[in-house]
C-alpha cells in the first residue's frame, strides 16, 4: 500500500507541474495575441502599437484653461464691427436720400421759375404790369433771370414808339438804341424804373453821358420828368457844343412820342419842361443872377430882329416880345432871377422854346 501511495502521489505532482506549464504557455500565447493584434479607437482609428494610449479625460487636463475674458473681448470688438458697419450703411444710405431730396426741391424750383419765365414772355402788358406789381414791387423772391426777363420785357412796352427809329437791343439786356440815342432802363430804390438817355456826340472827342429824364412810378401808374436834366442838355448844346440844335429838336419830339405812349396806357405824365402838349405859361426861377452883359446882348438881338422888341418895365422888370405873342418876363434879383414864358396859347416845349431863341438861353444856362 504504501509502494501504492508513493506512486500515486509522484503522478500528481507531475501533473500538476503539467497544468502549470500549459497555463504559462496560455498565458504567453494571450500576450502574444494581444501584441500582434493593434488596437482600434471608437472613431474606428488604428492606434500604433507599443506606443500609450491617452485618454480623452487626459488631454482636457492637459489643456490650458480658457481666457474668458479674452473671449469676451474679441466677441464684443467682433459685434462692434459688425453694428459700426451697418451704422455707416444707414448714415450713406441717410445721405443719399438727402441728396435726392434735395435734388428734387432744386429741379422743382427750377421747373418754377421756367414756368414764371414762359408767363412773363406771354404776357401783354397789362399782364406784365401785373407782375411787375407782385413780383417787383411785392418784393417776391425770384430768379435773377426771371428779374431781367421782366425788366427787360416791361421797359420795352413803354419804349415801342421808338421802333420808328430804329429801336434794337444791345449786347446789354437794360440798353437799347435807336437812330438818334441809346436809353437805358435800371429798378431804382423806390422799385420804380428810371429810363436813361444818351444822345450821340457830335465829334469823337466829346463825351456825353446817361441822364436820368423819365421815371415810371407802376404802383401808382405815374411818370415824372426830370426837367433839370432838361435844363443840363440845354447847356450841353449852348454852352459845350456837344450836341447840334437839330439833334435836341429830334429828341424833343421821340421824348413826347414816348409821353404820349404813357397817357394812352393809362400812366400819368406830370407837367415838364420837354412836354409839348401843353400851352407854355411857365414861371421859371433859376439859381444865379443875369448880368448886365446877358442883358446888353439880349437887348442888341432883339433891336437887329423886327419882330422882337426889348422893353423896360418898372421896378426892374424887363419884357422881351417876340413873335407870334410870344413874351418873356425877367425880374431880377440879387441872386437868382425870375422868368416867366408865355406862349400865347401855343403847345411847346421849354426845350423846343429855348432851342427857337438861342440868344435866350444864358438867362436859364448859367455860362461857367
């Protein structure tokens, strides 16, 4: 039994040392196994072999805390940019409408004042005086263009009686000329229009200039004369040589065409010196005393000519008959005179008078 024992004993431990080497040999086969077959991720990547493997949870601690507040930051710096860039699309989209706006107010004024512009070229002229009355006289705001428009357009309907003499324009919208004169038509202060006249020298070396005869009062529809102009182209003739007798006579009569075309348009000429439609009973005072020489020359002229007659009255008052009844009073005094011109109920003018009896014209036209 006990040789039995021994035996039995002696096969267990062989096999149990057998069963070890088979799990070693197990378990070396498992490493094996596992080290020639690489592993796979869950995104399906191969990882290398022999090389660690980092978990996800690793790399976020291994990962640099975030700048929060950097980030907030670039986020507002970022919205900043965007809200500036929509700023600026609005203010040019603003200023664009702005421009159109204001182009379309500049086209409507424009429109307007063509408008305005066609109504004064139709216009007769009663309509004219219309818009001188609202736009001129009303003081209304208008274009510089439409101001000369109707200017131009209103002073040529008082002017059209000298078309006879060749009325044209110039290159200058406020003048035209005729024949025998240039006349110049300006709005003065009282937005009434002065009409100037310039009569043509007789030689290049004299010189004459603009005067201001006539003014055309529309709000009131009158015309005044400017008689001491009157008096001043007399002395132009007398006394300067600028003009011929026959020059003055042609102009006395386009003067009056021109007044008679006032009255028949409903305007008021006030009493002058050039008028030739009334009778002349004309008391004239001037600003200097007539000298003895004035008197001895008028005496000598009037002894050489039949029809007139010098005559001394009392108290220092001399009579000079001429012809036709025709008579002149002098008073004298110490310094200025006094005349008085009687007509006899002939239509003259004080121009076509003293243009008639040059020797009387030192009595009116001082000689310095």
């Amino acid at each position: 039994m006990n040789n039995e024992e021994e035996k039995n004993s002696e096969l267990n431990q062989e096999l149990a040392a057998e069963t070890q080497e088979t799990q070693v040999s197990k378990n070396e086969s498992e490493t094996i196994a596992k080290d020639e077959i690489p592993e796979v991720t869950d995104a399906g990547e191969e990882l290398p072999l022999n090389e660690p493997v980092i978990l996800e949870s690793d790399r976020v601690q291994l990962t640099p805390d975030l700048d929060l507040e950097a980030y907030s930051r670039e986020k507002q710096n970022t919205e900043r940019e965007v809200s500036e860039s929509f700023d600026e699309y609005y203010e040019t989209k603003e200023q664009d409408h702005q421009r159109i706006e204001s182009l379309i107010e500049q086209a409507e004024i424009e429109l307007a004042d063509l408008r305005l512009r066609k109504d004064i070229m139709e216009a007769d002229f009663n309509e004219l005086c219309q818009h001188y009355q609202t736009l001129i006289i009303g003081n209304q705001e208008i274009s510089i263009i439409a101001k000369k428009t109707l200017l131009e357009y209103y002073a040529y309907e008082f002017l059209k009686p000298l078309r006879s003499i060749g009325l044209t324009a110039t290159d200058n919208y406020d003048i035209w000329k005729t024949k025998h004169f240039l006349v110049k038509f300006q709005l003065n202060e009282e937005k009434a229009l002065d009409l100037y006249f310039k009569l043509n020298p007789i030689n290049s070396h004299y010189e004459s200039h603009y005067l201001p005869l006539l003014t055309i009062y529309s709000d009131t529809r009158e015309v005044q004369v400017n008689d001491h102009q009157i008096l001043h182209l007399l002395r132009q003739w007398y006394t300067d040589k600028i003009f011929t007798v026959n020059q003055l006579s042609l102009f006395n009569y386009d003067v009056n065409q021109l007044l008679a075309h006032f009255r028949a348009s409903s305007f008021t000429v006030s009493p002058s010196l050039i008028d030739n439609t009334q009778e002349l009973a004309v008391d004239l005072e001037t600003e200097f005393p007539i000298t003895t020489e004035i008197l001895d020359q008028i005496f000598i002229t009037t002894m050489e000519n039949k029809d007139y007659d010098f005559v001394t009255a009392q108290d220092e008052d001399y009579e000079i008959f001429l012809d036709k009844k025709q008579r002149l009073t002098i008073r004298m005094a110490e310094e200025n005179t006094h005349l008085f011109i009687d007509s006899d109920r002939r239509k003259r003018s004080l121009l076509d008078f003293f243009t008639s009896y040059e020797f009387l014209v030192p009595l009116v036209v001082p000689s310095y």
